[in-house]
C-alpha cells in the first residue's frame, strides 16, 4: 500500500511539475485583471488553472496519507509534548547531537 502510495505521489509530482510549466506567464494571477469575454486564450488558461489545483490537492491528500502510514508502521507518534517521564534536570547534554562549528 505505502509503495503504491509512493508511486503515485512520485507521478503527481512529475505531473504538477509539467502543468505548471506549460502555463503562460501573465499578469494578474487569480484571475485579476483582463477581459473576460469568452474569445480570449484565457479560456484554455482557466483550465490549467484547475487542472494544477486538482493535482495539487492531489499532491498534498498523497503528502499527508504518506505521512501517516509511516508513523502507523513504526513507533513514532507527531505528539509534540514533552515525554512525561523525563524533566529537564534529566536531559543530559551529550545525549544532543554536536552543532557544526564555524571556520
């Protein structure tokens, strides 16, 4: 299921990638600006837009399900709390990794 998962996360990348790519750079993002009569090349614009959006919600639904089938199968949690067995006084400084030192 998590290489499947991968997979397709791997493809939405490539894909949004390429989308965002082959829009044109204009002004006006949001659709501020610009006429909005229906002959324009805003249209085919319109649906790039959409396309990227979708792809990017995609993107972002893989990103979080990957996220937690991998804290599923193993034992780490995304609680941020402190461990309630250990205070402060406990922490010993070389359990810290060693900070790069500045030439």
């Amino acid at each position: 299921m998590e290489s499947a998962l991968l997979i397709i996360h791997a493809i939405l990348a490539v894909i949004l990638i390429i989308v965002v790519l082959i829009q044109r750079a204009e002004g006006g993002a949001l659709g501020i600006g610009g006429g909005s009569d229906g002959m324009s090349p805003r249209g085919s614009a319109d649906a790039l837009t959409r396309t990227t959006a979708v792809i990017a919600a995609l993107f972002v639904v893989t990103s979080i399900s990957l996220t937690v089938l991998s804290l599923r199968s193993s034992d780490r949690t995304l609680s941020f709390d402190e461990p309630e067995n250990m205070s402060a006084d406990q922490l010993d400084i070389e359990d810290f990794p060693e900070l790069p030192q500045l030439d």
